[in-house]
C-alpha cells in the first residue's frame, strides 16, 4: 500500500512539474501597485490609463522569459505607444509592439501589432476608441502577435539576429513589461493576463527549423531602417490561397496587398462580385487592391465600388491599336507589329492615354512585347522616357517596380525619382510563391529610394 502511495506522489510530482503554464497577476484592476508609473496614469473602473506623451508604467521586478500575455486595449483621442517586453526599467532592451490605428499616420508602415522594427505591419486592423484584444506569445526564440485571435506576427529570432543603430538591444533575454503612449491622446488598458510558460514545453527543434539567417536576408534591412515593407501587387493565383499567402507572409517579414483582376474576361467581372472578394477579405491580415483590367473596367465597376478598396491600378497591356485591333501586348498572336518604331510610337501614346484614368498607380509599366523586350533601352529613348515621365507626373500616380519582368529600367526610375513620382513594389505573381522584391531592392539602392519615395495606400478598415 505505501508502494502505491508513493507512485501515485511520484506521478503527480512529475506531472505538476511539467505544467507548461502557471498564472501571474500583474494588475488587479485596482491600483498601480505593481507598477513604477510617470506622467498621467491612473485606474479607473478596471481599466489603466495612460494620458498623453511619455505617460508610462513599468512591472514592477519583472524577470520574464517564456510567456504569454494577454489584454485587452483601446486608443482614445489619438493615443500611439508601445508595449515592450523583456526590458528594463530604463526601456535599454528589449522587444516593442506597436498600438497605432492612425490610418492617416505619415508612419503608416507600423500599426498596431507590429513587432517594431522587424516585422512592420502595414494592416490596420482595428480602429480608434474601438477595444480589441492583443496577444503576445514569447516561447524560446518565437515570437507570435495575435489581434483579436488572428495571428499578425509570426517570428523567430535567429542566433545572429541582424540589428543596427537604436535597435542593436532588440533581442531576446528576460525582462519586465512597459506601457508607454507616445501621443496627446489616451491608451487604455484592461483585462491583462500573464502566463509563464515552462521551458520544456517548447520544441526548440522545430524553431531552428525554421530560422531564417538575416545576416543575408535584405527584408529584416528594409525593416531595420524603417522603410515600408510592403508587395503591393499580389495575386491569390496558382492555388495561393488567402491562408497561405497570410502564413507566408509572416514568414517572410512582407506585407501584401492582394489584388483580385476585374474586369471583362476575369475572375470579377461586375459589382457584386467585387462586394462579395471584399466581404471574404476585409478581416485578413492585407491591404486590398484592384487591379483595373482593359479599357472597359471604367464603366464596368462604379466609381462607388472602386473607392471600396484601399488603391486601383491598372497597366498599358491591353488596348486597341491604330487600326482598331484590340490587343493584349503580352500574348503575341494578339500584337502586331510592321513597323518597331512606330509602334513603339504609338504605344508611348497609348500609355500616355492609360495614364489619364481613374486610378492611384500604374503598373507592368514601359512593357514591350517579346518581339522587342531584348532592346528595351534601344527603344525607350530619352525622348520616350521624358514623355512618359511627364505624362506620370501630371496623373500624379506611382509608378510600380515589378518583380515578374525587371521594369522600368533604372534610366526610367531615376527620371521618376527626381521629378517627384511615388513607387510601389509589386511581385505580379503568376505562382504561389511570392517574390522576395529582390529586383525592386536592388533599384531602391541603385537609385537611391527612401521611404518617403513609397506611395501609401488609402487604408480603409
């Protein structure tokens, strides 16, 4: 009987030691006892407020490593801040999530949710004095953001994590917990949980798995020296479904912008299907595009329709010619060319009228046909280049740089650049696989774009 007794103690010691979650109070909706605070903070019915610029409360004695935190958050009257983790109370170290529903934000590249600085989001997934809940899940190298159960970041930090100027103490270690408001307005606080997570629950062989090295990786780069991380020409094409382009980028650290094709002979072809791709789509983590097909797209959708999403563009690929043949330039049995310099004449003429539509940025831009495409600087001369460029500025559109053919050339985007065109970045693609905008970071260094230089989207929620 003893014998037993003793196995039974056994057994339940091993199984209470392997709980992987025990609960800590950090604030009892009461006072601020366990918090160091400065500036305008205060309780009140269950809720902690920080009121206005450098209003702050640290944990008090807070040494946590693996965890998961919960609360529940609203910004009142424009409140911005941050909640930092594994810091100090000198906020030396450290990671930041980021509180911003300021849609109208000149930073629009890190809204709620973003993991600061390394994973930008570009989402806006809730809005001002509107509550939602945040989640923050820290297991060995894993760092998982959730808003309103919808998972927004999904990172692990490397064992060389790649960190530069006021970032190079934004790792993992153990730490407390800040909340700061970086604004005039109120953050308000509510319902916030702590989990400590044992360190034998977490599958750090999976996690190394999957690291990337981001002493090679020019994404965390983008992310590191601020500049929006975003594709803004992504298709759910190739079995990419909306789920898998969410998780990969996550992965990836690349915002998207999912564009559906509308127009006549495409997956959307009127009203009711574009309300329906929104109403499937307003919820998920990505800014929402049209791409505008054909000449025909602007008496197919109502202007009512296309305001709906957060940006329209269109290309030059499809159009009638002068001999009134329709034509699409990328298919060749649809493009006829007697003469390379005159067509290539009345294709800039073409473009220059395509830019005169209702739409934010054009994209595919300066395409030739395969026929031509082997002399592209042969056949956009400085001429060309400075009509083109002239008519893109007077649209006031962006001009996109696209990943699927490598254009415009460089000649092109530093005349854009200097007359003042906004750029997007945009992968075009055709697979599920989503292009790391290797050709578009390379003509962001050569030409020597800065964020200010990227167009932003009008973000609705």
């Amino acid at each position: 009987m003893k014998k037993n007794i003793f196995l039974f103690l056994s057994i339940f010691c091993v199984l209470l030691s392997s709980c992987s979650e025990t609960n800590t109070a950090v604030f009892n909706g009461k006072n601020t006892d366990n918090w160091n605070t400065s500036g305008n903070v205060k309780v009140d019915n269950e809720m902690l407020i920080l009121t206005g610029y450098g209003s702050k409360a640290i944990l008090k004695d807070g040494k946590y490593k693996n965890f998961s935190l919960s609360m529940d958050i609203r910004t009142v009257d424009g409140g911005k801040g941050e909640i930092w983790f594994h810091t100090d109370n000198a906020l030396d170290k450290g990671y930041r999530i980021a509180i911003n529903n300021d849609v109208q934000d000149p930073i629009w590249w890190k809204m709620t949710g973003s993991l600061i600085s390394v994973r930008n989001l570009t989402k806006s997934f809730v809005k001002e004095d509107e509550w939602f809940t945040l989640n923050i899940d820290v297991k060995g190298q894993s760092i998982i953001v959730n808003i309103n159960g919808s998972p927004v970041v999904d990172y692990i930090e490397p064992a060389e994590p790649y960190r530069v100027g006021e970032n190079k103490n934004t790792v993992l270690s153990e730490g407390t917990f800040a909340l700061i408001n970086n604004n005039s307005g109120t953050l308000e606080f509510k319902n916030l949980h702590l989990s400590i997570i044992d360190e034998k629950a977490i599958n750090k062989g999976l996690q190394s798995a999957e690291v990337v090295n981001e002493q090679t990786s020019e994404i965390i780069r983008l992310h590191q020296e601020d500049f929006p991380v975003l594709d803004y020409h992504v298709h759910l094409k190739g079995g990419l479904t909306k789920e898998a382009a969410a998780i990969q980028s996550r992965k990836t650290g690349i915002n998207y912008a999912i564009a559906p094709n509308c127009g006549v002979g495409f997956p959307i072809t009127n009203d009711a299907e574009v309300i329906s791709f929104l109403d499937s789509m307003r919820t998920q983590p990505f800014i929402l595009a049209m791409q505008a097909e054909g000449r025909e797209w602007i008496t197919t959708f109502s202007p009512e329709v296309r305001d709906e999403f957060d940006f329209v563009f269109t290309d030059a690929l499809t159009f009638t010619d002068n001999k009134g043949r329709r034509t699409r330039i990328w298919i060749p049995e649809e493009t006829w060319i007697e003469d390379e310099q005159k067509y290539m004449d009345m294709l800039v003429d073409k473009i220059c009228d395509v830019l005169q539509e209702p739409v934010d940025v054009y994209v595919n831009p300066c395409y030739l046909p395969d026929q031509m495409s082997d002399r592209y600087d042969e056949f956009w001369t400085e001429a060309r280049m400075n009509k083109f460029i002239d008519a893109l500025l007077k649209s006031g559109k962006a001009l996109e740089i696209n990943e699927l053919y490598n254009i415009p050339n460089k000649a092109i985007i530093m005349k854009a650049k200097e007359a003042g065109v906004k750029f997007t970045f945009g992968t075009n693609n055709v697979v599920p696989e989503v292009s790391m905008l290797e050709y578009s970071i390379r003509m962001k260094k050569e030409c020597g774009l800065t964020a200010k230089d990227m167009y932003k989207p009008k973000i609705k929620i």
